[in-house]
C-alpha cells in the first residue's frame, strides 16, 4: 500500500483545496494522512515546535505501515514536507504556494542593508503578528524563526536534491515557486504555475497524472 502525506500550513487555517487532495491520492493510488496544525492547537496558538514533532511522527508511522510514501505540503506545510524528502525516503514530493516560505524568510537580517528586499520582509513580519492575533500561533518571532531555520536547512540541499517534485503556485506566488522550481536538483520535476484553486478534480488529475504516472512505482523501486 502507498500512503500519502498532506501536511497543511498555519497560514491556511480555513483554506484546504480539496479538489487537489483528492486528486492527489487518487492518482498516486494510496492511503491519505492529511495534518493540520489546528489539530495541536493550544488556547495560546499553534506551537511549531510541537507541529513539527507531530508530524514526524505521523510520517513515520505511515513509513511503518506502507511500502512508500508520497508527501505534500501546502505552504508552510511544504517546509515539513521538503524536510521529510531530503532527510528520509519518499517517492515524490509535491510543494504548494511554498516557495515564499523558502525564500522571505531568509530576507529578514537583509531588510535594512537592501531597500528592495524591504516590502518582503515587512510583509512576512505582518502576517505573523496577524497570526498571533488571531491566536493561530504563540509566537510570530518563533515562528519567524521556524521558517527562516526549515528554510536555510533546505537550500542547504537542493543541488543535491532527487526527489520527482511537483512545484504548484497560485498567481501572487508564482515567481517565489518559480524560483524554488529551478533551483531544486531533481530532474524529475514540474512547476504548475498560475494555479485556480476552484479548478475541478478532474482537472487536476489531467494536469498531475502524466508526471505521477513517470515516476516509479513500489513495486517498481523495490
């Protein structure tokens, strides 16, 4: 059996693009395991340090019961989601509206040496205070923290990177997943750009299927 890993982000509390989920574990034919934050949520927030431990372990105990795993992350869902892919065995991963979680983050210390890098982060910096008044996180520093470490740890591997990936951005990130797209060492990759978030099932299954269909199988990798 397959198992696939949806791994949900904090900045998405009440946005899940069912169609693509469903899509997702249709094509790949596996058990789906979908993990929201809110899930570990505490009267103060959502911990990522307590998100970041449930989630390894919920990916372990697919490891343990299926003979591969898919996993995919939807934004700072696809931090933990490329973590998993670099440090473990999957058989593909699929990142969406990611790559900002990648790359602002890493543009803070930068904010008052490069004017242009100034709106980025101000921005990132705007949504976690947003966060922490909404209660959905503990800490916007932490978590400013949380994304800048995944992030460094992950550029750390791209030239080395060989997972088939698939790289999914809406139209106010695609140049961020553009550049997550190239720099990513795989060969085996796509990037979906310009992604409708009311696009159909179907639909999606006609746009993933033939990358998926590539991309060996269990028993075809054992």
């Amino acid at each position: 059996m397959m198992g696939c890993l949806w791994i949900q982000g904090v900045e998405e509390a009440d946005f899940t693009p069912d169609s693509l989920i469903q899509a997702y574990q249709q094509i790949t034919d596996g058990y789906l395991l979908t993990l929201h934050p809110f899930a570990k949520r505490t009267k103060r927030g959502v911990s990522f340090h307590n998100w970041t431990r449930w989630v390894e372990e919920e990916f372990h105990y697919l490891e343990d019961v299926c003979e591969k795993v898919h996993v995919a992350g939807f934004g700072t869902g696809g931090l933990l989601a490329l973590s998993l892919a670099q440090r473990w065995e999957v058989t593909s991963c699929q990142l969406v509206n990611t790559g900002m979680y990648v790359y602002a983050p890493m543009t803070l210390r930068e904010k008052m040496h490069r004017r242009k890098y100034e709106r980025t982060a101000r921005d990132f910096l705007s949504f976690l205070e947003e966060q922490q008044r909404e209660r959905l996180l503990t800490s916007p520093m932490a978590a400013g923290m949380w994304c800048k470490q995944r992030a460094y740890e992950a550029k750390q591997c791209f030239s080395n990177f060989s997972v088939p990936t698939i790289v999914i951005d809406d139209v106010e990130q695609e140049a961020w997943g553009k550049k997550l797209f190239t720099q990513l060492g795989t060969s085996n990759k796509l990037h979906v750009p310009g992604a409708d978030w009311t696009t159909g099932e179907e639909s999606w299954k006609s746009i993933l299927a033939p990358f998926y269909h590539q991309v060996p199988s269990s028993k075809e990798g054992d």
